[in-house]
C-alpha cells in the first residue's frame, strides 16, 4: 500500500562539510515504485546534496519551514515556507538549498525514479551514473553505479581488440 507516516520513520543523518541535513526516505517505505518521496531538515548555516542535476528524473521541492536559500542557474533565490520549487532532468534544473535562517529549513522532496540515471556536478566536473535502481530509492541493487571525473572520458575503442 502507499501510505507511511513520517513520525513513525526514523532520521537518516548526513553530514559531509556543509553538507549536513537529517532525511526520512518516505516513498521507498510504500509499494510505489515511479514516485519518491522524502522530508529533509537542514539545521542553520547548513546545506543540502552538493549542487546537481539529474538527466533522468525530474524532482521538485516544496518548503514547509523555515528560509533559506535556492541556488539554481539562474543564480540564487529567497525561499519560504509554502514555495513549491520544480527542476527539470536537464542543465536548467540543477540546484542546492543552504540554510542562511536561524530555524531549521524543513521541505519534501519528491521525484520522480527512472531509471537509468546520470546525475550531473557541476561545480565538481563529476557525473554520477546509476542502472539497476534509480538514485533516492533503497529499492532493488544496482548493476552499475559510480562517480566518475568528467575529464576522464576515453575514446570508445580503447582497450578493445
């Protein structure tokens, strides 16, 4: 069935530099397997996943506590209790919230979970590459999954005979 309730799901704790949020995975605790689904909190002066997109999936945010701040391409924006923040799965859709408050920053998070996935860093030069189960979900093994340096593209014939 797809119904959970996120009191009843404990927090998964990140914290990498300034990377550093508290998340319930929702959507990978129901039977729905195209939807994820999960509820962040960022403390102050903290932020969220490194700046990125997704070339397969689509994600979006809505805001239920809390300011922070949205970078995107187009630069930052003030963000707010009830702002809804959508990003597509391409360049135009990259993004990373950053608590500048003095509240916790608390939003859901839902996307959608095809799969494969690249995922895109930009300020980094890396790509993330996932088959098997889409990036978000705790569903199923993945066949391929890694992070790679952009710069380490090879000619499609090397190493074969």
């Amino acid at each position: 069935m797809g119904h959970v309730n996120g009191r009843e799901l404990e927090w998964t704790d990140v914290e990498r530099g300034e990377t550093q949020f508290r998340r319930k995975t929702l959507g990978a605790e129901t039977d729905v397997d195209d939807i994820g689904a999960s509820l962040y909190e960022l403390p102050p002066e903290a932020a969220s996943w490194p700046y990125h997109f997704h070339t397969g999936n689509a994600e979006a945010v809505y805001v239920l506590s809390g300011t922070g701040v949205l970078r995107t391409p187009d630069g930052e924006a003030r963000v707010e209790s009830g702002d809804y923040c959508a990003f597509p799965a391409d360049p135009d859709g990259a993004h990373r919230f950053y608590n500048d408050g003095t509240e916790p920053l608390r939003f859901l998070a839902v996307s959608t979970m095809q799969d494969p996935d690249v995922t895109v860093y930009p300020d980094s030069e890396k790509i993330g590459v996932y088959a098997g189960a889409p990036p978000g979900g705790d569903k199923g093994e993945r066949a391929v999954s890694g992070y790679f340096r952009r710069d380490d593209d090879v000619d499609y014939w090397e190493g074969e005979s």
